[in-house]
C-alpha cells in the first residue's frame, strides 16, 4: 500500500520483505538449485498508471544476455514470453482489468531452470 506522506515507510516495508524473500530463497537454492522471487513495486500507484513495475531477485544463478547465459523469459498476460537479462521490469499502457506477470529462469538454450513465480495486479478503469 501507498500512504501519503509515508513513502520512507513503504519502502523500508519493501526492502524488508526482499531481505525475507531472499534468505527464504537462499535457503531453498542450497537443496533444490536456482530460484528466483517476483514482486510488484508501488503495485497501487502504479495500477493507477496503467503501470507495473516487478523487481526479481534471482538465487542461485547470475542473470546474463540471453544469448550468453542464465536469463529471464516475462510473460505478460497470454503474450509470448519475451527473454531478458534485466532483473527490474517496467509495462506501460496497460488496459483496465486484471493482468498476470509469469517470470521463468532458463539457461542460454532456453531450457527452463525450475525457478519461477506470477504476479498479479489489477489496472482500475478510468472514471
């Protein structure tokens, strides 16, 4: 949640819960290999934009280019996945209505690595 006035405190509360995040994830890395965490930043304010933002942190792995190593596949919606090395990703314009971001690690041949997670966010209709 956004508060007005409040930001330093949205923050800290996103900075913690990536710290929970990835001791949890580094703790499963150790017995079943990579894994990665999705999360929505300023999910809210930027719903109200027609905007998402997603951080992932990946463990376990380092992300490359896609054609030189270990990367990302993005999904958004029931669109082709779309391969990257960024691990901030930015959508713009989206319509009114609820939308899925699935995040895949894959190595260089696209073969997927296991790790995985889907965000969901709802853009509001305009007034």
């Amino acid at each position: 949640m956004t508060y007005p006035g409040r930001r330093g405190s949205y923050t800290a509360n996103v900075r913690m819960l990536l710290a929970a995040a990835a001791l949890m994830s580094a703790l499963a890395a150790k017995a079943a290999g990579p894994s990665l965490v999705a999360l929505l930043i300023e999910p809210e304010l930027n719903a109200a934009r027609g905007e998402a933002v997603v951080e992932v942190r990946v463990f376990g792995a380092a992300l490359a280019d896609p054609a030189k190593g270990d990367h990302l596949h993005v999904r958004l919606d029931k669109a082709p996945p779309v391969a990257t090395g960024n691990s901030r990703l930015a959508f713009h314009g989206l319509p009114p209505g609820p939308h899925e971001i699935s995040v895949a690690l894959v190595d260089r041949d696209d073969k997927p690595l296991g790790a995985k997670d889907t965000v969901w966010l709802v853009v509001p209709a305009k007034p």
